[in-house]
C-alpha cells in the first residue's frame, strides 16, 4: 500500500512503545512490574467519590438516559463547562466564562489540536515551530505534527540548566538568559508539573515565559495535566498560572478518570472556537460520560477538595518513599534523582553510563520491570547531548510492594551495570 507523508510517519515511536508495553503487561497475567506508564493510582476516597457520582447518575430522573443518549456539542457539554467556568471564576478567581472552555476526548487529542493549531505552515509560507523552552519534556507530544517536517520536527526544544541539589538529587531549570522565541515560533508549550521529571517550573520561570510569550505575540501552553487546580498532584510551593495569552490544558485522568478520555482546554474564546471545530470533523462530539461523572464533584467543589485532601497528599507520600527506596539502592553510585516535586513519576540519571538508557531499559524489561527510556523525551532538541542517553523513567504509581520490588531489580541491575561485563 502506498501511505502519505502523514501515513509514513504513523509507524509509531516512543509513545506507541510505552502504550504497547502497558497493554501487553495488563494482558499479561500480572508478572511485569509496570514501572513504566502513566495510569493513575487507584485511590479508595477518589473511587467512592466517582461511585456516588455514577448512583446518583442512575438515580437522578434521566441524567444516565441523556449521558448515554445523546450526543452533546462539540465543545462539550454544556452543564459541565457552565460548572467548571463557575469553578474557576467563582472559587479560583480565573477571569474566564463558558466560552473559554471546550473538553476534548482526553487532552492528548486536545494537544494533537492546538499543536497543529499553530505550529506547522502558516499563510505566509512560513514553517512554525512549537518551542519547548525545557526539556526533557512530555514524549505524547513528540508525534502530534501533521506539517513541519517528520516526526518531532514540528518542535524546538531548549536544553535546560543543571542544579546539582546535594544529598543526590538535581533540578532542571528553564534557560531563561537563552530562550531564544525567533519568528518560527509558534507557540511555547510546557507541561507542569513535567512528565517524564516530577519538575514543577516555578512562579518566576512561568512569569518570564508567560511575558515572553506574549512579547512575542504567540501562546503560551500550559500542561497542567498533573497540576492546579486539579488533580494538583503538585509538593513544592507554585502558583497557579492562567492569564487572556495562556492556553491552560486540565485533564481528569490522573484524578483517576483515564478511562473516561476527558480532557479541558481554558483559552480565549477564537481558540476555543477552533477546537471545537476540529472536534466536530474529528469526534463529532465530545464524550459524555466523564463529563456527567466529574459535573457533580465540579459543583459543589469537591474536586478540589479531593485533589488537596486524598491525591496529592497520597502521591507526595509515595514519591517520598520510593526516593527514599532508590537513594538507599543505589547508595554510593553516582545516580542522581531530580528533585521530586510534583506528578508521579521519578527520573533518574546515570551519570558516565557505560550503556545507553534504552539498552538499560531492555536490560530490565528481561527482568520483568518495565520503565521508560529517556532518550524519548529530548525531542526537538538540535545538539546532540550525552545526557539524553542517561536517563530513565520511573512510576511510583502502582502498589507499594510493585514498585519497591521494581527499585530493587532496578538498583541492582544499576551497580551490574557499573560494575561493567
Ligand atoms: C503531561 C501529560 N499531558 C497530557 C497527557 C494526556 O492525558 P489524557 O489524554 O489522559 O488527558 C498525559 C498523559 O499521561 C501527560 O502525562
């Protein structure tokens, strides 16, 4: 068969791997250690919460009937946008209304939107980029351009600076004397708190790209996929950023919803306007059901409750033990962990690797624990740069007992390696 650009390039890359290994791994029977995707905690309070939503969805005249039945706008639907602007004006102080808001079928359809919504040809013949200004930086991006060039061509992405922490950790900072937004930018993109690293930018990173967004006369994107206000899986000290230039990306799947594919993209109303154009001649409509789940927890605010009281308060907790289970393993190795500081997931970075991290990651997959290598997440990133080939991903997201059995087999694996043939 003879396939377009665009069906050449639907040959897959890292994120159809990390999908494809979870797949197999849950259709396995159970022995892999899935150290590698991003699916949520299953947390007790947030799974009663979602059960006394669906009774009452049940129960309450044909609310189910409709939710089922019929096929709401392509924005989404009305109720729940008309909940969730009441939500962010009322209780966060946003300066947004219902025509700020449209839910797409989980965010990552949502970012396959806006990133081809301004990067790729414009009508002036130029080729615009989406600029990243740190990376590593969210690997679901990485394949979402239709234009631009294969693949990942579609980004630029800035290497970080290195804060070296002490007591063995690091911290990636946005190289804000170098953010260079040329007139091939079309917009900048962040994900905050960041998968694949736990990093959380802060006020003053988000303040300086914000306005030099906005100096540049491009969006500003923002993933808060993993942050404010909900599921605010977020421990260190941030702000929650949205002004009229932001495009601020929210999603109920790490709440503990994946399955539903809700995700909600806050914007002015001439991008909203788009995206629901796109959803129209893509889905048709928006789903309906974890929007007619989660309308309730929007109302009264208990979605914010939760996400302060039970999810985040749960994920800090675990990533703290499994930091804590990792530092003990590797001891004297010179492994370094970024600084933790909100989402779920740890990164790892091995210094002087005598292998790569994909080898390492095959290494454990023999072993039945499964992490993401980190090469996958420097996209667009124009230098080659050792350290890209020196990382990993890890979830803490699963059981206890997984990911403690995991770091062992992992720690040990890590000393083998160092320990050379
Ligand atoms: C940073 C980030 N953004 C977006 C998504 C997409 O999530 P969903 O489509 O489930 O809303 C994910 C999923 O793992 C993510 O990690």
């Amino acid at each position: 068969m003879r396939f377009s650009d665009f069906g050449e390039r639907a040959k897959g890359g890292g994120i159809l791997q990390l999908m494809d290994d979870i797949g197999a791994a849950l259709a396995g029977g159970g022995d892999m250690l899935l150290l590698g995707g991003g699916n949520p905690a299953h947390l007790p309070a947030v799974e009663q919460a979602l059960r006394r939503a669906m009774r009452r969805l049940m129960e309450d005249g044909d609310a189910f009937e409709r939710t089922v039945g019929d096929y709401d706008g392509p924005r989404g639907n009305e109720a729940f946008i008309g909940a969730l602007a009441e939500l962010l004006r009322g209780q966060l102080g946003w300066p947004v209304g219902a025509d700020n808001i449209a839910v797409t079928n989980g965010s990552q359809s949502g970012f396959f939107t806006l990133m081809n919504l301004f990067g790729g040809k414009h009508a002036d013949g130029a080729r615009k980029k989406i600029l990243l200004p740190l990376c590593p930086e969210y690997i679901g991006y990485s394949e979402l351009g239709i234009d631009g060039g294969a693949g990942e061509g579609l980004f630029r992405a800035n290497k970080p600076r290195i804060e070296l922490l002490g007591g063995g950790f690091f911290k990636y900072r946005v190289d804000l004397a170098r953010l260079d937004i040329g007139g091939d930018t079309g917009a900048l993109c962040v994900s905050r708190p960041t998968n694949p690293t736990g990093n959380v930018l802060d006020d003053f990173e988000m303040q300086t790209l914000a306005a030099a967004a906005r100096q540049a006369g491009v969006p500003f994107i923002v993933d808060n996929a993993y942050g404010l206000p909900f599921p605010g899986i977020v421990f260190s000290p941030a702000a929650m950023h949205h002004d009229a230039n932001t495009i601020t990306c929210l999603s109920l799947s790490k709440l503990g919803l994946p399955g539903a594919r809700t995700g909600i993209i806050v914007a002015a109303p001439e991008v909203i306007s788009r995206i629901a154009a796109v959803t129209a001649s893509l889905n048709l409509a928006t789903g309906s059901f974890g929007q007619s789940l989660a309308l309730e927890l929007i109302r009264g605010g208990e979605i914010l409750q939760l996400s302060a009281d039970e999810v985040m308060p749960f994920y800090r907790a675990r990533s703290r033990q499994a930091a804590g289970w990792l530092r003990d393993g590797l001891g004297d190795l010179p492994v370094l962990l970024h600084k933790p500081e909100g989402g779920i997931f740890l990164w790892l970075w091995f210094q002087d690797f005598p292998i790569t991290s994909a080898d390492f990651y095959r290494r454990l997959k023999a072993k039945n624990v499964l992490v993401v290598p980190g090469e996958h997440f420097f996209f667009g990133l124009r230098e080659d740069w050792p350290h890209r080939r020196q990382c990993i991903r890890l979830s803490y997201a699963q059981d206890e007992a997984t990911v403690q059995k995991g770091i062992e087999i992992l720690t040990a694996e890590a000393r083998a390696v160092y320990a050379g043939p």
